[in-house]
C-alpha cells in the first residue's frame, strides 16, 4: 500500500501539532481535488468518505482558503526568508531542536 505525503508529515509533525492538524495533514492529500473538478480522472467528491470526521470541516475550509491559491501563478506571495523567522521561533521551543539550524 501506498503511503501519501500527507501521511508521511502528520507521521513528522505530530507530536509538534494539535489533533485537528495532524488528521488534516493526514486526509489533506484528497480535499484540493475537491476544486479540481474539470481534471480527467479525478474525483472531486473523494473527500466525503472523511464527512463524519469532526475535522472534515476544519479541513476543507484549509482546502478551500489556502491550497487553491497556491496554483494560481498569479497570487501574491512572500519570500520563504519572510518566514524564516517564525519557523525558527517555533522550533527552538523544543530543546532537540533548538540548536538546529539548516544552512541553504
């Protein structure tokens, strides 16, 4: 069986994040499909087998906000080095991480 990305960084990010954001990035893979529906061979309603979840919600408003955006060339964005900051921020909380620094 195939695991998703999706899977592979909830399975990261779990024990740095809430319950409702790791079950989105878990299922996140299968909820931008949802706007995709003019693409061959998708299924834009897949997401409904996750309906009586009580992040389905929380999880296709993320979807609907933030993931269709990113494939519009024309949608403004910020420098990754915008962010830097605050991930470096986050990050140092955790003391095995906190000496961490990854250098481009």
């Amino acid at each position: 069986m195939a695991t998703s990305n999706g899977a592979v960084i909830a399975d990261i990010l779990k024990p740095f994040i809430s319950e409702r954001n790791e079950w989105m990035l878990r299922h996140h893979p299968v909820f931008p499909q949802y706007h995709f529906a003019e693409r061959p061979g998708i299924d834009r309603h897949a997401r409904e087998i996750f309906r009586g979840s009580p992040h389905f919600a929380y999880t296709a408003a993320y979807c609907e906000t933030y993931d269709q955006n990113s494939f519009d060339p024309d949608f403004p964005t910020l420098p990754l080095e915008h962010f830097e900051p605050m991930v470096e921020a986050y990050f140092s909380q955790f003391n095995s991480l906190g000496s961490l620094r990854i250098e481009a």
